[in-house]
C-alpha cells in the first residue's frame, strides 16, 4: 500500500478541540513536524478534517513525486569581505551573473 507524508505547518492553537485531538491521532505535536502514514480511507478522513493546518505529498520513497523548492533560498556564495559582499549585492539587484554562484 502506498504511503504520504503529512507535514503540520500551522499551529493547532486557536483550533476546535476535534482538530487539536485528530492532529494527536496523527503523531503531529507543533508546526514542522512530519510524520509518514498508510494512505488509507481512515487517514484520508482525518487529513480531511485538519487539511487547513497540514501539507500532504506522496512518499519519495516508494514513488518518484516531484518536490518543489519553494522555500529553499538559492545557494549563497561564499564572501570574504565587505566589499565583496557589497558587489555580491549590487550584482544580485541589478540580475547579474555573480562569480561563484550557480544561479
């Protein structure tokens, strides 16, 4: 059977108490946390109900899902003075290609 990763990222403070009870059932304590379940009616049921405090994916390990980088910065290069730093800036500001990045 399949399974899916379900990541809280909001906070279940300010929620009915049936909401803070399912997010319990899962095993999701605080916001960040992720857990991995059997997909299953009764899972789906509970997501369902909390799908306004949760993030649900596929496993990557049993399947080839795509994940998305949004909240991943771009690689920062590495700078060794200020100067540097303050060209690495400008560069960036103005879409210029900066030496040592990869973006």
């Amino acid at each position: 059977m399949s399974k899916v990763v379900i990541r809280q990222y909001k906070s279940a403070i300010g929620q009915k108490e049936s909401a803070r009870e399912t997010l319990a059932a899962l095993g999701l304590r605080r916001p960040g946390n992720v857990v991995v379940r059997e997909d299953s009616p009764s899972v789906r049921g509970q997501i369902r109900k909390i799908a306004h405090l949760v993030e649900v994916r596929a496993d990557r390990r049993t399947e080839n899902v795509d994940v998305d980088n949004d909240r991943r910065g771009a690689a920062q290069p590495v700078v060794k003075t200020k100067a540097e730093a303050r060209t690495w800036q400008r560069r960036r500001k103005a879409g210029e290609a900066v030496p040592g990045s990869t973006s």
